[in-house]
C-alpha cells in the first residue's frame, strides 16, 4: 500500500535539497570572495598592470586613478590608511613620486602583505637622474609585472599558472607600444625635443630623440619655480625654434606651462601633452600609444605646413 507519511518524507527531502545546494553554493561563493587578493596601486598605470596579471582573482584598487590629479600635490586620507592595511598587495612607482605612500605604509604594518617598488624592480634602468617617472619605460613596467606575477604566486599559488600566463599577455600588450615607437622613429627620426618638465623622458630616451633644456625641466617639477635665467634661455629657444616638439604635462596648471606652450605654438612648434596618470579602466598600454600617436599626429601636422609653406 502506498504510504502518505513515505511520500511525505520524500517530499520534504525533495524541497530541503535544492535549499542545501543553494546552501552550499553560496558558501563556496563566500569563499571564493574571501580568497580573492586585494591589491592597491599608488597610480593606475601600476593598477592596470596587476588587473592584467591578476585577473579574476584579484581585487585591485587604483588610488591616484585620473590625469585631473597632480601626483606631487596629491594629500593622502584615513580611508587610503585603511585600504593599505587590508591589502595583500601594494604597488607604488618609488623615487618620490609617490612618497606619500611610505608613511602610511610604515603606519599599516603588516606581516604577509607585499610592496613593490617599480624603483627597486626596475632599478638597473632608471636615469643616471633618478627620474621618477618610470612607468613612461615599458621596461621597467614589464620589470615590475614580473615582480608583481611572483608576487601573486606566493599569495595564491593555487592559480599560479594564470599568473604566469597573464604575465605573458601583459608582455605581448606591449607589442604595440613598440610599434609606434618604431613607426614614430621612422617617420621622424632623430629629432631635438623638449618638456616643461621630465615626465616623457623615458619615451623620450627610447624614441632616440635629444631631449634638451633638461635643466629647466627638472627645476619646474613638483611645482617649483625655476630660475629667470633657466626660463629667459628656455623662452629664447623656443622663440626661435631650437627644438622639433615641446612635451607638456596636463595634469601641471600655472602661468609658466602655460606661457611656454603658447610661445611654442606661436612659434609653430608642436606641442603635445602628456599625463602622468591614465584615465581609471585606460588600459596601460592604450595610454601609451594613445599619447605616440598624438605626438606622431602632431609632427605630421607640422611637416605638412612646412612642406606647404
């Protein structure tokens, strides 16, 4: 005979299992979150770079993520101090650039968490100057990725083959990046160039190209004031065309990048700006051929008008 209080049982079985999958599912998604990497990256150059290598296992927060910011005037808050302390990973570029990283990181002390330095893993590539702007070097970038991969191995070496594998594609996006700097050594080899201040001087030295009145450039940055003498010597040259292109940072506003672009542009010089920081979600190496293109476009522009006038 068929049983009522059976079929009752079976049927209160049958309803309890999808609850305890569903039980079971959301558990392992809560784990999963847990075991995910918190990575924070002084600057989004960096941040794009462990998203890179990192993929879905990785949580990355960039903290200087805009080129409207101006990193020498960046002030860090308590809720950077608290991303810091629950990290597992932190990169920052080193050299000063960040330096307001190093006390909050004195003052978040932690015993598993990782730094990396593109000043200490790039360090036998850096400027005779010790310029900070590392990142404008692909090589340091891939330097410093390759720290960050064995970094994220010793983390979570359950997915170290991901990291090594994106490794590798974080290398062959670069690919492109060379190219135009290949195309742009091409079309306008050997050139003399200047900056307002030395944030492309890395490009700069990979292009080949002669980056002069190097001394002002370093005298404007972090907002200090060169000399009358430096900007009387750096105005007459551009006045009378002693250099092919003028590089600008976008993210520096004040009277004296100002007056030097517009004396450039008056001059018939092309000008071109950089940032130090790429916009939040730009990919790395986007930006960097995003900004070749614009110089390449750039001296197009004025070959042209040369050739017509």
């Amino acid at each position: 005979m068929f049983s009522s209080h059976r079929f009752r049982r079976s049927r209160s079985f049958s309803l309890r299992l999808p609850l305890t999958l569903l039980a079971l599912f959301c558990l392992s998604a809560t784990a999963q979150a847990q075991a995910a990497i918190h990575a924070v990256a002084a600057e989004s150059s960096y941040g794009s770079m462990i998203e890179t290598i990192g993929g879905d296992h990785v949580d990355v927060v960039s903290l200087l993520d805009s080129p409207e910011v101006n990193p020498h005037a960046f002030r860090a808050d308590p809720q950077i101090a608290r991303q810091l302390q629950a990290a597992d990973l932190v990169v920052l570029n080193g050299l000063g650039f960040d330096g307001w990283m190093e006390p909050l990181l004195e003052s978040t002390q932690s015993q598993q968490r990782q730094v990396i330095r593109a000043s200490d893993a790039g360090s036998h590539l850096v400027m005779a100057d010790n310029n900070p702007h590392l990142f404008y070097s692909p090589r340091i970038m891939l330097a410093t990725a390759s720290r960050v991969a064995s970094a994220l191995e010793t983390l979570d070496p359950q997915h170290a083959a991901d990291y090594r594998a994106n490794l590798q594609a974080f290398e062959q996006r670069l690919a492109p990046v060379y190219g135009a700097v290949q195309s742009l050594i091409a079309d306008h080899p050997n050139l003399g160039v200047t900056a307002t201040v030395p944030v492309y001087s890395y490009m700069i030295a990979l292009l080949g190209y002669a980056n002069r009145y190097h001394d002002i450039q370093f005298a404007s940055m972090d907002n200090h004031q060169p000399s009358a003498h430096q900007v009387a010597t750096f105005t007459q040259a551009l006045e009378q065309h002693e250099v092919d292109l003028l590089i600008y940072n976008q993210q520096v506003h004040n009277r004296l990048t100002e007056s030097q672009v517009a004396t450039a542009k008056q001059a018939g010089i092309p000008t071109v700006g950089v940032s130090a920081i790429p916009l939040h979600g730009e990919d790395y190496a986007a930006w960097q051929v995003r900004q070749l293109d614009a110089i390449h476009a750039a001296l197009d522009k004025a070959e042209a008008g040369a050739k017509r006038g």
